[in-house]
C-alpha cells in the first residue's frame, strides 16, 4: 500500500461550484438532501463510484467469522451535482443498507468520499440505527493483480453519527474528534473510481 497516495489526495472538479478543504480535495456544492434523488442519465455523469470487498475490522485473535464484513457500494454523480447510489455492508447475519447522498472524486480518480444514510438493519437489535450516518473514503489503487490492494477506512467509522456529519466529511473532510479512520486493506475484491462517464 502507498501512504502517499492515501494520505495526499488533491482537487477535485466535478463541474459546479466547490468548496476546498484542508486536504485539498474540492467538493461541489449542492442542495442537502436533494442529491439522493435519482437524476436521468441524460443530466450527465460526473463521476462514479463503485465495488466490492471483503475486509477483516478487528485484528485476531478476534474469530475471523466476527470479524470479516462483507461491502458493496455503487454510486454516480451527475453534472448538475445530485448524486444517486446504494451501499450494503454484510456482517455475518446482520445486513445494513442505505442510500449514498454525497459523492466527492480526487482528480485522477483514485480517491473518493461517499456518504448516506443507513435506511435498513435486519435483523433488528443491531447497533447500527436507521436514518442515521454511513461515510467512508476509498481508495483504488488500479486493476489486475500486480496492482497494490485497495483501501477503505473503517466502515463504522461514523455509526450512528446525525447524517449531517456524515455529509460534512464527504464534502469536506471534516471528521469529528475521537474519528476511527484507520485505513483497512481489502483482503477480496476491488474499487472502480472514475471521473467523468
């Protein structure tokens, strides 16, 4: 893995008006909670966003049947900025499910910030709680098997945070204090980030 390219991604121009964080990524502005509306393909993509993997989130001796989750996520950004896409994470019989509402690509696209809310937990009692945040920074470090694994930070790193903070970090990278974003290697499968179609 190259710390460089986790820790130093740059601008980001998806075509509408951007806001630059202290990373240097740039987020188009956009009207909360109208870009998880779905948007016709003939509004344009952006960019888009889209994998999965399997990642181990606690080290052993955690049995590795607790500590495997199981992530898939597809998202798209239009040109006129609104975002449509869903995310799952499988965590052996406990499924959560939501919807992305937040897109921001590096240039070069091998960096992104996704963001959405959690809609669905089966079965009920899981301490993941509905209507509440899901955020995660990916990043793809090309195709084939030569290439080095991809990376997503952890994926309770936001749980059951208001989905405004979730929002904030994709758009800016704003993290609350006491944040877990300790990057996770994928241990199966991969992430396709592009710019533009």
């Amino acid at each position: 893995m190259n710390p460089a390219r986790i820790a130093a991604p740059v601008l980001l121009i998806l075509g509408a008006a951007c806001t630059a964080d202290d990373r240097g990524l740039v987020a188009p502005s956009a009207t909360p909670g109208a870009s998880a509306a779905l948007t016709p393909a003939s509004a344009g993509v952006a960019g888009s966003a889209t994998g999965s993997a399997h990642l181990t989130v606690f080290p052993p001796p955690t049995p590795p049947g607790l500590a495997l989750r199981n992530f898939t996520f597809s998202a798209v950004r239009h040109v006129d900025g609104s975002v449509n896409g869903e995310w799952q994470v499988v965590a052996g019989a406990t499924i959560i499910h939501g919807l992305v509402d937040c897109l921001t690509i590096a240039p070069g696209g091998h960096t992104a910030r996704m963001s959405g809310l959690v809609e669905s937990v089966m079965p009920v009692g899981s301490s993941f709680m509905e209507n509440t945040a899901f955020a995660i920074e990916l990043f793809d470090n090309g195709p084939g098997e030569s290439a080095e694994l991809d990376v997503a930070t952890q994926l309770a790193a936001f749980r059951n945070a208001a989905p405004e903070v979730g929002r904030a970090f994709c758009e800016t990278g704003t993290t609350p204090p006491d944040t877990d974003l300790n990057p996770l290697p994928l241990e199966h499968g991969n992430f396709t980030i592009r710019l533009g179609p």
